[in-house]
C-alpha cells in the first residue's frame, strides 16, 4: 500500500483524462511532490472517462476549443492511441445544408481538411446508410478515436517514473482547509495532506469538491443517452475498432459510429436529465459505475426511431440487439466550454473541470501551465520581496545622510524651485559646470550662447537680456537692484504709443492723398492700410525709414 505523503507541492483530486494529463505535464515542467487522488480504483475509477464515446470531430464553434482539441489531438497521436477513421455531418433540411456550408469554409480557414459530400457521396462512405433520408453531408477526413483509459494510464505512468508523483486510488477526499484565503490542507480516507496548490478535475463530483473549499461552480452532471447495438455483420470482418467513417445525424442531435462489432448510437435530444452532485450513487451503490447510471428508455425510443430511419438495414436486423445502454453522466456548463483557472475564493485553488475527452489532455496542458506561470509569479514575488528587505539597511543610511546633509545646509541654500519660472535666472546647484556642447563651439555668436562658466545653466540658447538692453541703448535692468529683473524698463511705454501714433499719422496722409487717373502715374507707394504700422512697413519695404520709427542698434 502507497504511503501517503504528509506535504505536496499540489493535491490533484480526479484520476481521469484531465487529471492524469495534469500530472503529466505538471512533472514535464519541473514539478515534484504531486499527489493524485481519486476514490475510485484505476485505470477506470468510475468517472465520465469510462464510458465516453471518445471520437473527436476537430471542427468546433470556437477558435479556443478548436485548439485545445487540436493540441489534445496532437497528444493523443504522440501517445499512440489515435485512430483515425474520418466523419461525415448529415443533413435532413435544406438550413441544415446551408449550416453544412458555413463548417466546412470555417473548417478550412483553420486549416481542416473539409467537403461537401451528396447523399451519393455519403453512401459510398457509409454504405449501410439509407441515401433517400438526406440532402447531403459534410465530411472531415480526420476525425478519429481514442483510447482515453489508456492514454491517461500512459500520462500518470510517466509523471510516476520521472518520481514526481504519488498515487492514491481509493482513497475519498472529506474536506479542503483555506485560512488566511488561501489553500493550507486536504483532508482525506488516506490521512490529511499539507499543500498550497489544490486542483480539482473530478468532473461531475466538482461542484460538490469545491463546496469544501467554500467556492462554486458553474457545472451541472446531466445526462447523456447511449446504446451499443450488436452484434453486426457487416462488422463482423473488419479489423480493429472502427473502419467506417463516424456519422453525425445533427438534424436529430445523434450520433452512430461503429465500435468494434457493435454500433454505439448516442443521444442529446431526450428531455433534460439532470442529477445534482450530492446524489451521484457511490461506487458501493453503482451497479456499473457511479456515471453509468440505469438507462430509462422512454427518453431514447423517438430517437431509436429515428436512427432505424437513417440506418434501417444495420439496426433492424433482428439477430442484433440493444447489448448495453446506459443514462450516462456528463459535465455541462452554461456556455459549454470548460472551467480553466484558479478561482476566486481561495488562491491555490484551482479548476480544471468539465472537459471532453476530445479536448481533456489540451486542457490539462493548459491547467499546468497557468499554475506554474502562477507559482513562478509566487517565487518572483517572494524573490523580489526577500532582495527588497535585504536592501533596506542600505536604503536607511542613504536616506539618513540625505537628511543629515540637507540639515547642515545654511538657511537659504537650499533648492530653488522658483527658478523654474525665470529661465534667465542663474541656478546655483550641483549641476554648475553641466554646459551643451554645441553652444562652447560658438562663444562669439551674435545671441549670447552662455559659453562662459558665469552664463546660464544647462547650455541655454537664450539671449541674454542685458545685450538686448544694450542693443536698443537701454541701460541694463537689474545692475543695480541686487538681481530684480522684474523692475519695467523707464521709456519704452511713450516711445511706443509715439511710434503708433506716428504710424496712424501716416495712414491718415496716404488715406487723404489725391489718386491719379492714369495707373501708371500713380507713386511708387503701395496703398494705405487701415492697420496700424502697415504705412510704416511699406516705407521700409522703399528703403526709407519711416517718420519716429524706431531703429535697433547693430
């Protein structure tokens, strides 16, 4: 008997396809000290895996499912317990055709192969199918089926041999401890087990395994009608588990594909048969499994009836008969999709419920990879927090010299801020020999570059303002008021109002002249604006300076 280990990196609760895939890639990427547990035994401990149908149509409504079944797919092939036998979509309707349609150009843009078939083309395929019922199909080369059993035995077998996993079948899960919000323990037959990581992937037990954590989830075990039909004698030579293509009666929600000898026709048009988690029968109590529950056949007889129309010679035969049916139990969620991710009410609780097998080993790749891409987050965190306080000493003496320093500074020395706003005004701080290059090559410029250590900082273009003062024969503002640089400059207000005033006059003068009758006679000034100064700009523009203008010095 297995010991069961009193720590684990992670606690996997549910042995079928998701769970042995979680393993499997959990040990791939590096993890040690997994625990897998189920209650029932293995290979099969009684879950939906058993008694699936396992055939994979690549096709899907979204692009997300697309992949995790392509990559499921890929993994299945690398195990080697694919098959693949294609699969046609009938269609009774003429919508149905148009649907048809639409999956195969779909199908193509994501590169599976996909055609349109006639009832002629079907029949070929699937010659013990009745042509006159139809209006066409779709056919998919590539759809196949799988051995799930043996592929998750083949996956849990691996993480074992790498010594990143411990097995514990039979053994029944009784609580989950969270404190503090996150996950501490998990509580079962086999004895208490400490850990941070809790994976629930037992399908339709989930929401009732969740609940012990405190946490929901948007999943609820229904069912799904199946019969095997057999045995037949078309099948009766043919190798292997299946030859002929797998039909999809979607018109009628069913399904036909051959399973060895026999024909296992499944159903999603009964009425909805739901059964809540806490009443899924025990293994104790299950005549078959807990997921194979007793098959009640008043729910399938219009859906006998109506597979007997498409396939009337194979399924009337008389020497067959219906040799196993069950109401098996299956995961579905609102959208029909799927729980991936850690949930919400506890950190390191997880989900990876409610997957197919024909997307089961994608979505234990994907579970595996969220949770370690979260325990690296976890170990960079703690990394990042452990460097932090071991610089801390450091930071508290540079944060205590800085307060030093800035206390032995006399009043009045320290930064101006106010300097911002006066961009002439000289700045007396650490940076007072900081000077752009380009402005030292060209000391001698006609604007004063700052190219001497006394100029501005940081290598300003501006131009100094006492040469501007100097340039209009001003006195230099400032030279004797200690730096008041704001003080108004005597004179320039009247010489200003006099040179508009000057200007007005001579648009008066220009506005009043006589104009000549003859263009050509008239004088060489452009006529007058209304603007003020424009007179004055045109006499400029003669080479003449104007009456009271006023001329910069060179």
């Amino acid at each position: 008997m297995t010991e069961t280990p009193r720590r684990a990196s992670a606690v996997i609760i549910g042995a079928g396809i998701v769970g042995n895939s979680l393993v499997h890639h959990l040990a791939l990427l590096g993890w040690r000290d997994l625990v897998l547990v189920d209650k029932g035994p293995m290979p099969n401990p009684g879950g939906s895996t058993g008694h699936a149908s396992n055939f994979i149509f690549p096709i899907e409504y979204s692009k997300m499912m697309f992949e995790l079944t392509e990559d499921s797919t890929a993994q299945y092939k690398e195990l080697g317990v694919f098959t693949q036998s294609g699969g046609i979509e009938v269609a009774r309707t003429p919508e149905r055709m148009i649907e048809l349609k639409r999956r195969c150009s779909q199908a193509k843009a994501w590169g599976i192969p996909a055609e349109l078939v006639t009832p002629g083309e079907v029949n070929k395929l699937v010659p013990y199918l009745d042509e006159s019922v139809i209006l066409g199909g779709a056919h998919f080369p590539t759809v196949g089926v799988v051995d799930s059993l043996r592929a998750g035995t083949l996956m849990r077998e691996s993480a074992q041999k790498a010594g990143a996993l411990t097995v514990l079948p039979g053994t029944e899960v009784y609580g989950i401890a969270v404190d503090g919000g996150r996950v501490r323990s998990v509580s079962t037959s086999a004895g208490e087990i400490e850990t941070d990581n809790v994976v629930i992937c037992c399908g339709v037990w989930s929401p009732r395994i969740a609940r012990m954590a405190g946490a929901r989830l948007a999943l609820t075990p229904t069912v799904h009608q199946m019969i095997s039909v057999g045995p037949i004698a078309l099948f009766a030579d043919t190798p292997g588990e299946i030859s002929y293509p797998i039909v999809r009666d979607v018109d009628t929600n069913m399904y036909e594909r051959q399973h060895g000898g026999d024909m296992e026709v499944g159903s999603y048009a009964h009425r909805p048969i739901i059964v809540p988690p806490d009443e899924i029968p025990s293994i104790e109590e299950s005549v078959l499994s807990p997921t194979e529950m007793p098959f009640t056949s008043d729910d399938f007889d219009p859906q006998l009836e109506q597979a007997l129309e498409l396939m009337p010679e194979l399924l009337g035969d008389e020497k067959a008969g219906i040799r196993y049916a069950i109401n098996g139990l299956i995961s579905m969620t609102p959208d029909g999709h799927p729980l991936l991710g850690e949930m919400p009410e506890a950190a390191g609780l997880w989900s990876a419920a409610a997957s197919w097998i024909k997307e089961g080993p994608g979505c234990g790749r994907a579970a595996a990879e969220l949770s370690a891409i979260a325990e690296l987050g976890a170990q960079a965190h703690a990394e990042l927090r452990a460097v932090i306080d071991g610089l801390a000493p450091v930071i508290d003496r540079i944060d205590g010299e800085l307060h030093q320093h800035a206390k032995g500074r006399p009043a009045g020395q320290g930064p101006d801020h106010t300097a911002r706003c006066r961009p002439v005004h000289r700045i007396d701080d650490a940076r007072r020999d900081r000077r752009h290059h380009p402005v030292r090559q060209r000391p001698q410029a006609g604007v004063l570059g700052r190219a001497d250590p006394d100029g501005p900082r940081l290598g300003s273009d501006r131009p100094a303002r006492a040469h501007l003062q100097a340039g209009l024969g001003l006195a230099a503002v400032g030279a004797e008021s200690g730096g008041a640089d704001r003080q108004a400059v005597p004179g320039v207000r009247p010489r200003l109002l006099q040179h508009r005033e000057t200007a007005r006059e001579e648009d008066r003068h220009h506005r009043d002249r006589p104009q000549a009758a003859d263009p050509r006679l008239a004088p060489a000034v452009r006529p007058a604006s209304r603007r003020p100064g424009h007179a004055a700009a045109a006499v400029r523009r003669e080479g003449r300076q104007a009456p009271g203008e006023l001329v910069l010095a060179a």
